[in-house]
C-alpha cells in the first residue's frame, strides 16, 4: 500500500470530511464543463464552479512513495490554512505498516480548526449582511413613510390653498357684486337727481335765449342812435353764456351736485339781467 493510499483511507475514515480522489475530480470536471484553467482563480488561487462551494480541500502531494506533503486550502480565499508532512509508518522493526500516519490527526486537528474560524467569519457575514439587510429595509421603511408624510401635507396644504383661493374668490365675487349693485344704486339717484333738475336748466336755457334776444334788440335800437349797451350789461350777458355752456357740460357728464350749484349760479346772472331791464 503506498503513502498516498494510506492517507486516502485514513482520511475517508475520518468524519467531517467528504472525500474526492482524483479519478472522481476528473469526472466531475468533465460533467460540470470545467477547465483546468478555470477550476483556479488565477488571482487569488480560489476555487471556483461547484468546487467553490466547499470550505477547505485537502491536498495531498506526494513526492516519493514514502514521503507527501498535506496542505489544507481555504476554498474560498485560495490560503493554505494547515500544512504537514507525511511519512510512511513503520513498525518496531523499522518495516512498513499499515498503521494510520502520524500527519493525520495533526491534518484533521487543522481542518477541524480551519473550519471553526471559517464557520464563525461566515456566521459573523451572514449577521452582518441580515443587519445591513435590515437597516436598509427600515431605511427605506422610513424614507416610504417620510415621504408619505410629506405627501400628505404638500395635499394638506395644497388643499388649503384651493380651498383659501375658493373662499377668496367668493369674498371677490360678493363684494364685486356689492360695488356694482352699489354703482347701479348711484347711477340710479344719480339719474333721479338729473331728473329733478333738468326742467330747471331747461328753464335756464329758455331765459338765457330770451334775455339775449331782448338785449340784442336793445343793442341795435341803441346803436341807431349812435350809442352802444352799457359794459356790465355786456359783461353780465356775455357771464350768462358761458355759465350756459358749462350748466350743459355738467349735465352731459352727469354731475347733479355741481349742476345745481351752476343753475343757481345761472338763476343770479338772469335776476341781474332782469334789474338791469
């Protein structure tokens, strides 16, 4: 039996520890479509493919057939985590035996230790990501239920603000209707008042006709005898006129108060006209 059988089946013997000879690698390569390139990260020296879902391999080289040398490989990271070397054992004769090599136990008490640690960093790596996992999950929960809250007072708010625009534009539209019911009552007293003194400008008017058409007589009676009408009486006339004219520029612009004061205005000129007959 040589070194590197002794060690197979030592190690097939032992638990924890899922065999694979070389003769069942190979054929494993051939059904997974693998490489030898690619069974190795050149990197990293890692295993890849199926092979990469194994923790530690055990890798046994032997140089003679009485020597090997065991190497414990971390899988993922490509680490030699244990390494030892292995004899034949012999017996008290110094002959061969099929005793179990003494790099046994030391290769398995590496393995097992190995595999701890790896077990404790994957452990400590599933936690963190769960807790990475988790605080995103609350992150997000929180960033959903923030903008939710934002989402709902941006609709508070812009429902205040439709709401304050429908109340202003009724208050708008109540005190437009107050002014306009407001003009339609002025324009009506207005158009009362203009009612009331239209006869008396009409009246006005009359005189003013009258009174220039008396003195225009008197003006040519006077002007055959070489003499003229006196200035007041020129004055007085001419100020009736223009008062006139601007009793009618009051009344087309529908101003009753300022109309009235200009009638009475009118109704002293025409009582002078009157004494000076």
């Amino acid at each position: 039996m040589t070194l590197e059988t002794q060690l197979a089946a030592s190690l097939v013997g032992a638990k924890d520890v899922d065999y694979l000879d070389r003769s069942n690698l190979d054929a494993l390569l051939r059904e997974v479509h693998l490489s030898s390139n690619s069974v190795f990260d050149q990197s990293s020296g890692a295993l890849r493919g199926l092979l990469g879902r194994l923790d530690f391999l055990i890798v046994i080289e032997a140089s003679t057939a009485t020597t090997a040398r065991v190497r414990v490989v971390n899988v993922e990271t490509g680490a030699v985590k244990g390494i030892a070397i292995c004899e034949v054992p012999t017996n008290f004769f110094g002959l061969p035996s099929k005793a179990t090599p003494d790099c046994v136990p030391r290769v398995l008490e590496q393995t097992v230790a190995a595999a701890k640690a790896q077990s404790a960093v994957k452990q400590n790596r599933l936690a963190k990501a769960a807790a990475e996992r988790q605080a995103e999950e609350q992150a997000k929960a929180e960033r959903g239920k923030k903008a939710a809250s934002q989402q709902q007072e941006a609709d508070r708010k812009r429902a205040g603000q439709e709401r304050a625009a429908k109340e202003q534009k009724a208050e708008n539209d109540r005190r437009r209707a107050e002014a306009e019911d407001a003009d339609r009552k002025q324009q009506a007293e207005i158009e009362r008042q203009l009612d009331v003194l239209r006869p008396r400008y009409d009246d006005a008017t009359a005189r003013i006709s009258a009174e220039s058409a008396r003195w225009e007589g008197v003006r040519r009676s006077l002007a055959s005898s070489g003499l003229g009408l006196r200035s007041d009486v020129e004055s007085t006339l001419s100020n009736a006129r223009r008062t006139a004219d601007r009793c009618s520029g009051l009344l087309s612009s529908r101003n009753p108060e300022q109309l009235s004061n200009c009638l009475n205005r009118l109704d002293n000129i025409l009582y002078q006209l009157g004494q000076y007959r």
